[in-house]
C-alpha cells in the first residue's frame, strides 16, 4: 500500500467514512453489582484501613447529602447539590491520588474533598457562609476549597476548570513537582467548548493531568445519549485527541481506584495525560432546585438503585469480613449524629463582618474599594430589616 509520507499516512484508492461504530470502548468493572468480584478480574491492593476509609468517607457523604438536601428544603440553607449515587467516583479516585496532587472539581466532588480531611464542621461552614468559612462567606453553597488539601475552589461556570488543570499540570511539569492535576466534570459540561481545547493542549504539550468524567446519565435534565452526543460518549474524545483513555464503571469503587492509580503513573512518570470516564448515575435532582420526575421515571430510578455503589461496597467489605452489619449500622448513626451537631452549631455561627469583603483584592484595600464599602454599609444602615445577619454588626465594632 502507498504511503503519504509528509503526514505518514496510508493511501487507499477508494472512499471510506468511518463512523462511531469504528470505536467501541469498553467498560471496566471489577466488583459485580451484588458485591462479587468478576472471575479472572483482579482486586486492587487494598489493605483493610484503606478500605474502611473509602467506605467510611462514602458513609458520610451518603450522610451529608441527605440532611443538607433536607435543610435546604427546611430554609435552612439557600441550595445544595448532591453526589448521591456517584460516591465512588469521587472517592475511589482521590484515594489513589497522592496528597500534593490538586484537585480540581466541578461540584459533585465533596467526597474527593472529605476523603483528603475535610472536617464535617469545615462543610458546614462553607454551606452556611459564617465567619469561619475558608471563603469567607463570599461563594454560594457547595462551593468549596481548601488550599492546605491542595482542592482548588470550585467555580459555578461550567468547565471553567477544565482549561485551568491543563495550565496548572503545565507548571507542575515545568517545576519537576512529582505531582499531577485531577480534574472533575459531567457529560454535560463536556460539550462546553473548555473541554476540547483543555483536552487538545493537554495531549499536545503532555502535562500530567487526568481528566474524570463523570457521565451520570443527565446534563440537569436533557439526557446523556441522543440528546448530549451521538457518539460513544466521552471516552472517544479522549482517543481523537491523542491521549491514553479509559471507561470505568463509576459504581465500582474498585475499578475507579485502579484506572485512577494506573492513570496517575502515567500522569507523573511519563507526563501523559489520562480521560477517565466513569459510567454512573445522578440519583437525586441536579440540584435543589430541580425536580428529576419531570424528566426521568420511577422505573429507571429504581434500576440505578440495584447500583448503589454503597452498598455494593458494603456487601464485599461485609464478604470479606472486614466490616460487619452492626458495624456500618453503628458507623451510620454516629456520622448522622455529627452532621446533625455541626449542622445546628454552624447555623448560629454569624456571618462574617461586612469589612471582610474588600479584602483579598489587593494587598491594601484601595480608596475606591473603601468608599463603594461605605456606600453599602449606608445602604445597609437605611435597609437594616433586609440584612439581618449584617445590620447589627456594622457599627458596633463586633468583628
């Protein structure tokens, strides 16, 4: 066969499309849906205490989720996103990261963030915007960051994070860090154009950074296959562009902890960068302010729920005699008696004074900073009953 040298490519004499057939990529899966482990599929070296602990920080997410989606709904808290049903992918994942790499996620990853010592009191904070918030009160709920956990703060626009892994794996190359950069996003907000030059720069200037996809099925409420994409999802797109790819089961805590492992090698020693796809599903609504019934049917709900990655990693760790019934039933009320606690003493904590919100711009406040302040606290002062949390701190001197 003749052969296009300039481009090494081969010459065919007659036209040939290829179409989304062409590639099939597979699905990893180690641990069943029943908590079996596949004949010839090997478990990833885990040792008891590194087991508990994935299982431990899914329990409390499961926890977390559940309680604050019902304060939002008791006014408690202004709005929240869940992870339930997707606790493997973020966990199994973060724990086969090393702790300087950086996290970056979207907003289904507080148990990436929980799993690297994310205190129940720290979420709590952050979702209620008191003083002692990391952020100071200034992002809505859910959107975390820590910088001592090396987990950059999460941005509401979508895939904005994208481009930023690549840039930041870009300087941990250059530095010779040893590090890499995890980043997090749906299906959906791989359609935003982020995602193709994040995933382009990336493969060509070979940063070490592994994207995560989580396809959970929906992009808020217009459905993954036939609406979001006519291909093979995600996971082709990594191929087309020239980096290493994979498809998980992202129910299977064990097969997203060795793609994260193997992916991470080829991150740091080889400075590859890795797509990740992890098949799962959004069990509750987008956010709060959705309703998932308009949708979506109770049927099709209920077959995800046989998929519960919880409690298929509950049924191993219980085969495996590493945990026992009574365990997870003690360990399940003692995190929803903390949540609770901290939620009730968080939720009295006041919010931070209102001078705290020119700082961190610049090194020293400048004028017009100052005077845009002033001109708020007159309005503040003028409209006391619209900022109660504010009002009464502004010239008391209470700081």
């Amino acid at each position: 066969m003749a052969q296009d040298k300039q481009h090494q490519l081969e010459i065919v004499t007659k036209p040939s499309f290829l179409d989304g057939s062409a590639l099939q990529i597979p699905m990893l899966q180690i641990l069943k849906e029943d908590g079996t482990v596949h004949k010839g599929a090997k478990v990833p070296e885990i040792d008891k205490d590194l087991a508990l602990k994935m299982f431990d920080t899914m329990q409390f997410i499961r926890i977390l989720d559940e309680r604050m989606i019902a304060a939002q709904r008791q006014g408690r808290i202004s709005f929240y996103l869940s992870s339930l049903g997707e606790e493997a992918a973020s966990i199994g994942s973060a724990a086969a990261l090393d702790d300087g790499d950086m996290i970056m996620g979207q907003y289904r990853e507080q148990g990436a963030l929980a799993y690297r010592g994310f205190t129940v009191e720290q979420f709590m904070d952050q979702l209620f915007s008191n003083e002692r918030d990391l952020g100071k009160g200034r992002q809505m709920p859910v959107h975390y960051g820590c910088a001592a956990l090396n987990f950059m703060t999460i941005a509401s626009p979508l895939a904005t994070q994208i481009p930023q892994a690549t840039g930041y794996a870009y300087g941990q190359k250059m530095d010779k860090t040893g590090n890499c950069t995890i980043c997090y996003f749906g299906e959906g907000a791989a359609s935003e154009g982020d995602f193709h030059a994040a995933l382009n720069m990336a493969a060509v200037y070979k940063v070490p950074v592994i994207f995560f996809c989580r396809n959970n099925g929906y992009a808020i409420s217009t459905p993954s296959q036939g609406e979001q994409y006519a291909g093979d999802g995600i996971a082709p797109r990594g191929v087309a562009y020239g980096m290493k790819t994979i498809r998980v089961d992202g129910n299977d805590i064990f097969a997203v902890y060795q793609a994260t492992q193997l992916a991470r090698k080829l991150a740091v020693e080889e400075n590859e960068p890795v797509l990740i796809e992890g098949m799962s599903y959004r069990m509750a609504g987008h956010s709060t302010s959705d309703d998932p019934t308009g949708y979506r049917t109770r049927d099709e709900e209920d077959a995800w729920r046989a998929k519960d990655p919880l409690a298929r990693f509950q049924t191993y760790l219980i085969k495996k005699k590493w945990l026992t019934e009574k365990d997870a039933e003690e360990n399940f009320a003692e995190k929803k008696a903390a949540v609770l606690a901290a939620l009730k003493k968080s939720e009295k904590v006041p919010a931070p004074h209102i001078d705290e919100l020119i700082n961190d711009v610049y090194d020293t406040p400048t004028q017009q900073l100052k005077e845009q302040l002033e001109e708020l606290k007159a309005h503040i002062r003028k409209y006391p009953e619209a900022y109660p949390k504010t009002a009464s701190r502004i010239d008391g001197g209470d700081k």
